[in-house]
C-alpha cells in the first residue's frame, strides 16, 4: 500500500545523528542553548553540555537529567583548560560547538554608553567574546575536521540600542572574530565559524536587562508579521548550521529577525508615533 507523503520535515535531512555537540550557555528551558539542545537531541546527535558554575549545574539536574555536564566558567582560563582536558582524556570528538555566552554588568542600570567603566567593557569583552577564542583554541584538537561552530549575536550591531547598553560593540567583537577563527582553523581544518543573529528574544537573561521588554514589544510592532522572533526560529537556524548540510556557510553571521530590518518606517507605527507628537 502506498503511504502518502508526510509534510513534517524529517530530522534526518540535517544529517546530525550520531554527531556530538558541545552546548556552552544553557541557563534554563527558556535558553537559547536549551532549545537548540532539544532539536539536536531529537535529531540524534550527542548533546554534552558545559554550565557556569557547580550551582548552575545543581538547577539544571532536572531539566537535563541524565545529561553529560562539565563545570566551566569561561571567565577562568584553568577551567576552560580542565574542559579540554577531560573531553580529550575521555576520547570524545567534538562535531559541533554552540557558543551561547554573554554577560554584561549594569550595576547602576543602563548607563550612556560613554560612561561604561574600563571593568565592565573588558569583562563584557573577556566572557562574551574571547571565551569563543579561547574555549576553540583548547579544542582545537577535539575537533572533528569539519566540526561546525555556532555563536548567537544579534540582529544589528550598529544600531545605538539604548535598552542593550555597551553589549552591541562586544558582539560586534564576537561577529567579527568568526572570519579571523576560520581563517585561522582553514591551515589544518575545515572547521566553519558562524554565527545566529537574532532579534529580540523573549528569555529570562533578556528580561532582567531595563528597558528590554519595551524594546520587544516595540520590535513586535515593527515586525511586518506582526509577531516576535521565537528562540525556537533562531534555535532552528543554529541546528542547520550545525548540520553538514550548511557544509558551505562560513564565517557568515545569519541575521534572524523575521525582517524587523525592513521595517522600521511601518506606516502605522510613523502614524503613532506622530499622533502623539500632535497631542
């Protein structure tokens, strides 16, 4: 008898089963990381995850029960080192690698961006930037040959966010160093870098930034389909290029903002914001 075709796409197209990713960020069910362990997982790769700290590992028992998790703090080179060092004693080989790390600290709230203190900046620089450096520099003799690299930026780095303080410079940092590590990693690999850009997203690191869930619900308005970005889209796009099917992106940074970009002169939100003008 003939079946008739299924339109659910099938998991098996992105060719992960059986490949092992290294998941760095994941802080609950609301992460970025988190959402796109699920779809690796259901793709039958092998999801090892690295958490921050033994506390953080203690929170995420339940939700990734049974998991393989290893402690690292990036901020501390010896810990990022006892990473290495443990994947190699074990023999594991790392097919793919999700970067989804960034810290900011606005002790005061958002600040001008002229007034960001020495600390903040390099400390912002050290955990959400070089980390990717620094942590790949480790692996790199874990890596397959054509293990795949996946950070999470953001949509735009060179609009002046007042809502994402001094972040937008270090993802600019982030971005940039995807073509100088593939590059780097091409004399003895094929190691890709890339990253997922996304919009606004609605998780729990977001919500405790001031000014961010306005910035949302304004990003809603000038989507053109009139609904937000999910971590799940952005989630979907980090799995395909993690996949062997994106064997031919690098060193690109996919903009994930459901065309928010195109969109800032919507007519109703002009018409908005000018009727308040008149009033």
């Amino acid at each position: 008898m003939n079946q008739k075709p299924s339109h659910e796409p099938s998991l098996d197209f992105l060719g992960l089963r059986d490949r092992t990713v290294l998941v760095m960020g994941v802080a609950n069910k609301k992460s970025v990381a988190y959402q796109i362990s699920r779809i690796l997982s259901q793709a039958g790769a092998r999801v090892i995850y690295s958490v921050r700290s033994e506390s953080r590992k203690e929170s995420l028992a339940k939700l990734l029960d049974g998991e393989k998790m290893i402690v690292c703090d990036v901020e501390d080179q010896s810990q990022i080192d006892a990473l290495a060092e443990q994947i190699a004693s074990e023999g594991i080989r790392i097919d793919g690698l999700v970067h989804s790390i960034a810290f900011a600290d606005y002790p005061e709230g958002i600040r001008p961006f002229h007034e960001t203190t020495r600390k903040q900046f390099l400390q912002a620089v050290d955990i959400s930037a070089y980390s990717l450096i620094s942590v790949c520099n480790a692996l790199k003799d874990q890596f397959s040959a054509d293990a795949s690299i996946v950070t999470i930026g953001i949509s735009t780095t060179r609009m002046a966010s007042e809502s994402y303080g001094f972040m937008a410079p270090i993802k600019a940092a982030l971005e940039s160093s995807l073509a100088f590590l593939t590059k780097s990693f091409s004399r003895f690999s094929e190691v890709r870098f890339n990253a997922v850009s996304a919009g606004l997203l609605k998780t729990s690191a977001s919500a405790g930034i001031p000014g961010y869930v306005d910035s949302y619900l304004y990003a809603e308005k000038v989507i053109p389909r009139g609904r937000a970005v999910s971590t799940k889209e952005v989630a979907n796009t980090a799995a395909f290029l993690l996949s062997p099917r994106s064997s031919g992106i690098a060193a690109q940074s996919i903009v994930v903002d459901a065309a928010m970009a195109i969109n800032y002169f919507d007519s109703a939100v002009i018409q908005a914001v000018t009727a308040q003008d008149i009033d």
